[in-house]
C-alpha cells in the first residue's frame, strides 16, 4: 500500500469542503468531457480540494486483445503513452492547484504491469512541477489507502482546533453489480478498515450508505455513538454505447453490462461547531 495522505486545510466560514471524482477515464472516446470539465470547475469556484479515486486514463491500448478496436484511439499517434500522459495532464492543468491527491485504479495499473509505464506517476509527478509550491505536492495514492485531513482555524501560532476527517479509498474490484449496486464490497470494506469516509469507485454507480452506525465505549469509559458513511462515485463514461447508424458497428466492452452507467461525483461538506470550534460529527456526502 502507497503511504497514507495527511494535510492540514483550514475552514472558511466555518466550512471545509472535497470533492470526490473517479473513474474520468481520460483518452476515452465515449466520457463526458465536457460534463467532467464543469464539474471540476464548480468544485474549484466552491472552494473544493479535489481527489481522484482511480481510472484516471483510459489507457486501453492496442496490444489489449481483449478490449481494443480502432474505434477506441484518438488519434493516429503511435506514441499512446506519451500522448495520453500530455493529454491527461493539459486536462488538469488548469485545477492543478485544487488537487490533492491522485489515486492509481484498474486502467491505470494495466500499463504498469504490461507495458512497464506507470501514468498516475508522471502525470503527478509533472502537475507537481505546474503547482504553487506553498500547496505542497498532489499526493500520488496507490489502488487502495488513507487520506486524511487536519482541519483548524489557522492563527499567528499555526493550526489551531485541529479536528481530523479519515478517509478510507479503495478503487474497487470485479464486474458490475447490476443488482446490488456495490453494497456488498461496502460491507467488505467497512468490516477491515477504520474511517469517517469509506470511498470506492469502478464500478460506476452512485450509490450511497449515509447511516453506518457503531458504537464502543472509550478509554474513558464513557458510552460513544459515531456515524460513518460510505459512497460510491459513479465516474464519466457514457451511460451507454451508440453505435454509428451508417451500417457500421462499434465494439463496445461495456454493452457487456446489464445497467446503464451512472455519471457524476460527489461532494463532501464538513463544518465546525461554533462553541466547541471542534468539527461537528455529522458531514455530507451529496451525490451531483
Ligand atoms: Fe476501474
């Protein structure tokens, strides 16, 4: 497992807020390009830090017997790696400084393992070099990990009222879930890991469990309640395929599925109690 991400963010207003994306799948001939570029400029224009959950790229190349038709390329370039790392990074260049953090998912660990080339990290590693230099870097994440946030007022003496937000991040595993649209890998990963947030993606769907109730007894034996939630963020492919009417017939890996894909992300709204100035327990994790 990559390390884990830790960074310190301040509240404004009272208020912290994420904004969760997977699943962009950049190079792809059938995304919402335009829908995923509206949506990371809102999140910036909300004040937002922006993650991402994995399948960054597409990356289906050639070679992939499985998955490959010419349909799928975008231009007639040879050099796919290179131009799909160019093209990944111009597309976040112009929120590079909302980005925390970068995690690494099925498409993209593909051409580390076949081709030897692993995208997430040169892509990272050249927003770095484009990012204000107070920001610190973009967090590389591997497929699975941590993230979490210290937040506070930021006074003369440094962060103050430090409260912090764990999240736990996994990209997700196996098929499509047509029926119980990922509930079952919520509870898998619920059962191993401890978090407010429990985040999972690749499966593209938007399915939410706002109420994953426990309780303990503390160190101070003292009875405790806490609430955490899990989401899943649905990504921008396509709902489905259309084939081009003129005779022809596209390929398409996903017509494979029983459900149509969902497309979006998710925010997160975290806010501070005025009289404790510690964060309030409950937060939001709205669908968009
Ligand atoms: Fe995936």
């Amino acid at each position: 497992m990559e390390l884990p991400m830790y960074k310190e963010a301040e509240y404004t207003k009272g208020w912290f807020g994420l904004a969760l994306f997977s699943d962009v799948h950049l190079g792809a001939t059938d995304i919402q390009e335009q829908r995923l570029k509206d949506d990371l400029k809102r999140s910036c224009d909300e004040g937002r830090r922006i993650l991402f959950n994995g399948d960054m790229v597409e990356a289906i190349l050639p070679t992939d017997r499985k998955r490959y038709t010419p349909s799928r390329a975008r231009t007639n370039r040879d050099d796919v790696l290179n131009e799909l790392t160019y093209y990944t990074v111009d597309t976040l260049a112009p929120y590079v400084d909302y980005i925390d953090l970068i995690g690494t998912g099925n498409h993209d660990d593909a051409p580390i393992k076949y081709n030897g080339y692993d995208i997430v990290g040169a892509v990272v590693t050249l927003l770095n070099t484009k990012r204000s230099k107070s920001l610190g870097n973009i967090h590389r994440a591997g497929y699975q990990g941590y993230a979490r946030y210290s937040v506070g007022n930021m006074l003369p003496s440094g962060l103050k009222h430090k409260s912090a937000f764990t999240i736990y991040h996994h990209h997700g595993a196996g098929g499509a879930s047509p029926v119980t649209k990922g509930m079952i890998d919520f509870n898998r990963i619920v059962y191993s890991h401890d978090a407010d947030l429990y985040w999972l993606a690749h499966k593209h769907v938007g399915t939410q469990d706002p109420h994953i109730i426990r309780d303990r007894l503390t160190q101070q034996n003292r009875y405790e309640v806490r609430r955490s939630q899990a989401v899943f963020t649905p990504g921008y492919k396509n709902a489905t395929n259309f084939s081009p009417k003129d005779g022809g017939y596209n390929y398409d890996y996903s017509d494979h599925f029983y459900s149509m894909q969902a497309c979006g992300y998710a925010v997160v709204n975290l806010y501070q109690d005025y009289s404790t100035k510690l964060m309030k327990k409950d937060f939001e994790v709205i669908s968009r």
